[in-house]
C-alpha cells in the first residue's frame, strides 16, 4: 500500500510480526507462540491521523508498543522519517525517541504520584534539551501547559490534585515536551468519561494543526475514531484486515468483519443491520490457517480455510484482505 510521496512517511510498518513464547513448567521451557501481531504493515504521514481499531486483544496495543521499541520484534520492520529503528542499538535509538511520544491508557499510572507537574515536565525538556537555561526551561514547561490548556498554576500540584481529563492533558504535555513528530496514542481517552472523551479529542485535533504532528490513535471506540480520524486500519487477530480513508471504510466497509465491528457499534442502531458473528475470536497461541477470520465469516469458502488472503485495493484505495472482489459476489461464491 505504498503511496507515491517525495518524501518517505513520518511512520512506516513493514510486515511487523510479533510472537511471544508460552513457558511451562519449573524449567520455563516453551510450548508455544502466543501471535499477538502477524504480518502488519501501516503508514502515517505528517499532520495525519491514523485510527488502529479493533476487538480487545487483536494485537493494536502490541503494534503501538513495538513501534515504541519496548520489546524486540520478531520480524519486520519499523522506520520513522525514513530511518529504520527497530535494529539500532539504544545508544543510537535514544537521539530519535525525541521524534516519536507516547499517551497511555491510565494517565495516573502514567504520573509519578511523589513528583509536581513541573517536574514531571521539566524533566523530559531537560533531556532532550539539556543546554537550556533553568530560566528557559520553566518557560518551556509554563508553555506545555497552555498548550494543553490548563492553568500555569497547576505546575506546583501533584498528579492525585487533578481529575482524570486533567491528568491525561498533563501526560500529553509531558509528550510534547519533546517537540516530536509523532504521537502514538494507545487507548488514550478510553479510560475516560465521554464528555472527557470529547475534549481530549478536540484538544489532540487543535494540537495537530497546530504543530503539525502526525497521530497514531489505538482505540475500540469507533464513535471516537470516526470523529476524528483521517484514516483507519482495521485488525482481527494479528492482521490488518481493511484500510482505507475514514469516509471510505464508515460509509461502505469492504471486508466482512469490518462490517459486523460497526454494525454493533453504539449509535449504529437504525443505520446499519446487526451482524451478529457467530463463535469466538480464535486463540492467538493457534490461529486457524488461512484467512484468520473464515472461522466466523458467513461468506467463507475453501480458499479462504488455506490461502491467507493479502491486502488489496478494492476500491480507490480503500484496501482488504478478503479473497471476494466485493461483498456483492458473497452469495454467489457459498
């Protein structure tokens, strides 16, 4: 799904493939692969939103933290501005994490309860901007706030002062205090209340056009992600199963279970037909062969039980890894 630009994406996937081992016994020894992510590619240009969604436990978090290098990977590749990091030392990866920050799910497990929101930020712009003066630093910090939108005379109160929207401002100053590129956002606002849901949205979207950086947003909240998305990548077990703009894949979803994720998401109701899967998502530690989803598709047929389907364009870039040309052709191939 290369697209041609002159320049390389912020962000680029290239066949990510993450598998754990399942140890047992006193000796810890192996007896088997947990698939959390097979086979993802991705994209994120700059000033870009790109949604990753899908069931807990298809794989997106995974994707996000791998990007992040808080683990090894397995296979594939990941580049940021066109340089490939996953294989760098950390001595070499350590100048270029001030490109790519991180928004987690819990903004309290994120804070330091013992440290104030001054030094939470100082800390950050000090290490990546270790020559400014301590008078440039607390301007910077002071600046981070108004970023975020939240009084200067927050920056002497501790994290437990603070509600929950607040928190999470605060652990997206603490992203900016980089000047980065990226931000990858994993279930950033899932944690919270649904009118806090919507500012913290807002806030990322007048940041993003603000200094144009690029968003990497995981998420289960289709509502949230189609607010504010310019393009989204749809997983099930592992893999990427659709891409495409966010008007394309909301207004006519191209791959099976694309349709069934948003046809049972909240306000779908009187829009779209229920599409009630039948079964459970396999076990990542023994994915069924060939198309991950034929287990649950009602429109599989013998291809799709050997040959895993490769992501294609269906329809003016909107892409999907289903062995039907379109769904149209579902009742004539079963």
């Amino acid at each position: 799904m290369n697209t041609s630009h002159s320049a390389p994406p912020l962000l680029e996937v290239r066949a990510l493939k993450k598998h754990f081992p399942v140890r047992k016994g006193w000796l810890g020894r192996a007896t088997g692969r947990v698939h959390a992510v097979d086979g993802v590619s991705l994209q994120v240009g700059r000033g870009e939103t790109l949604s990753l969604v899908g069931e807990s436990g298809c794989g997106k978090s995974t994707v996000g933290r791998a990007i992040l290098r808080l683990f090894d990977l397995t296979a594939g590749e990941v580049l940021i501005d066109g340089q490939r990091i996953d294989q760098l030392p950390e001595t070499r990866l350590r100048p270029l994490r001030q490109k790519f920050q991180v928004v987690f799910q819990d903004p309290f497990a994120s804070l330091n309860p013992r440290m104030t929101v001054r030094s939470i930020l100082a800390e950050p712009v000090r290490n990546f901007e270790p020559s400014l003066s301590a008078a440039a630093c607390e301007a910077r910090v002071l600046e981070l706030l108004d970023l975020v939108r939240l009084p200067r005379d927050t920056a002497d109160r501790l994290p437990h002062e603070f509600s929950g929207g607040q928190r999470q401002r605060i652990c997206i100053a603490r992203a900016l205090a980089s000047r980065p590129q990226l931000i990858i956002c994993d279930e950033a606002v899932s944690a919270l209340d649904v009118s806090v849901k919507a500012q913290i949205v807002n806030l990322l979207q007048d940041l993003q056009a603000e200094l144009g950086i690029g968003l990497l947003f995981i998420s289960h909240d289709l509502a949230i992600v189609e607010h504010m998305t310019h393009r989204v990548a749809v997983m099930y077990l592992g893999r990427i199963v659709e891409q495409g703009t966010a008007r394309q894949v909301f207004a006519a979803p191209r791959h099976p279970y694309t349709q069934a994720l948003l046809s049972a998401a909240p306000g779908s109701g009187g829009t779209r037909k229920r599409i009630v899967l039948k079964g459970d998502v396999p076990s990542p530690l023994d994915p069924p062969p060939g198309c991950h989803f034929h287990t649950r598709c009602p429109y599989a047929f013998a291809r799709c039980r050997t040959e895993a389907p490769m992501l294609s364009d269906k329809a003016d870039g909107q892409w999907a890894a289903c062995h039907l040309d379109s769904l149209n052709d579902a009742t004539a191939s079963t």
